[in-house]
C-alpha cells in the first residue's frame, strides 16, 4: 500500500510538473509572437472608409465614400509617426430655395483630400489585437465646384474649392492580428476640416490593411 501511495504521489507530482512546463512553453512562444509582431520597423496601411460632411454653413450633411493610405515608423513598440493621405467623394445637397439651380445641378459631386501626420501610440499589445490612438494635423485640399456646370460653389451654399486649409484628425485604430506582419484594422475617427473660414466637424470610420516590415534595431 505504501508502494502505491509513494508511486501515485510521484505520478501526480510529474503531471503537475508537465502541465507547469507546457503552461511555461505556451506563455514563452505567445511572448515570443508578440515580439515578432510589434518590433517591426515600419507599418503601411491602406482601405476605404465612410465620411459625414457638411458641404455648406447652412447645408444638410452628406454621405461620402472614403479612401486612404497611410505610413508610419516606430521608434520603438509604442510610439510611431504616421504619415496618411486621406480622399473622400460624396453628391452635396444644395441650399434649399435654388430649385432653379438644382433643376440644372441636381446633387454635384464634391471632394476632400486631407494630408496629415503626426504621432501614432500603442495602448494595447497583445498576441491577436492591438489598440493605438492617433492625433494628426496638416492641410486638405477640397474641390466643391468641379461638378456644378459653371455654376460657383458660393451659390448652391457650398464652400469654396481650395487648395490648402488646415486640418487635423483624432482617433484609435483596432488591429486584428491574422499574422505577425499583417493585420486587419478598424478606425473610427473625428476629422476638422476648415473649408470657407469655418470650422467643419466630421465623423467616419476607416477599414482596410496593415503590412508590417523592416526590424528595430
């Protein structure tokens, strides 16, 4: 009996043990994984998006499809610097009372082509997802009477077209891990355009992917 109490105890005793180590080995290879994901050097990014945009002071918002691309190089696992060109195209809604204008214009295509950088920081590591946050600023250029035959932007309540005004855009993107240098990234944002000497408030969210690359050193 003694025999076979010492036998079981030694028994137990090794299966703790195995489980202790394939507990050790399984936290080792996802720290490993984690590693090999956020010590890449440089991330490009790029997909499409949705954008609500007012097009005039006094006109109603407007549903705009989205593009963008994007940059950025990491100093370290956390802190990077994003470069990103943005694009977003929608039919703007003219000012209510300019039938005779909307007879000839209906709903014109506008567009808007944010530049911005700045810092980009990682709040979350972790195996499969990743949490940053993001503040960028720059200039946009916005295109308001491209399709207006003729008729100014100022007249339908537009903003006028111009080819640089300050802008800048807040953020987080979630980073859906499908391999250690490619991921899936969702981005809702706020984005301040400046069109006409006003201050427009917009809201979107972009989706594409992101490709990692290069090594810190």
């Amino acid at each position: 009996m003694v025999a076979a109490l010492l036998a079981s105890s030694a028994l137990a005793q090794n299966t703790r043990s195995t489980g202790h180590e394939t507990n050790a080995n399984r936290k080792a290879r996802i720290a490993r994984q984690i590693a090999e994901t956020y010590t890449h050097r440089w991330e490009v990014a790029g997909g499409g998006g949705y954008l609500r945009f007012r097009s005039g002071q006094f006109t109603q918002k407007n549903s705009e499809i989205a593009f963008w691309l994007n940059t950025t190089y990491y100093f370290n696992q956390k802190l990077g610097l994003t470069g990103e060109l943005r694009g977003a195209y929608g039919n703007a809604k003219p000012l209510q009372g300019q039938n005779n204008y909307l007879n000839l214009v209906g709903h014109p295509q506008i567009s808007e082509y944010p530049f911005l950088a700045g810092p980009t920081y990682r709040v979350l590591l972790h195996q499969k997802i990743a949490l940053s946050v993001f503040a960028l600023g720059g200039t946009a250029i916005g295109k308001f009477d491209g399709d207006s035959k003729g008729v100014p932007a100022a007249t339908l309540g537009f903003w006028p077209s111009t080819s640089a005004r300050p802008a800048f855009s807040l953020g987080g993107s979630l980073d859906l891990n499908l391999y250690p240098n490619l991921a899936f990234r969702i981005t809702p944002s706020y984005t301040a355009t400046t069109f006409g000497g006003s201050l427009q408030n917009n809201a979107g969210f972009e989706m594409g992917l992101v490709y990692r690359f290069g090594r810190q050193k």
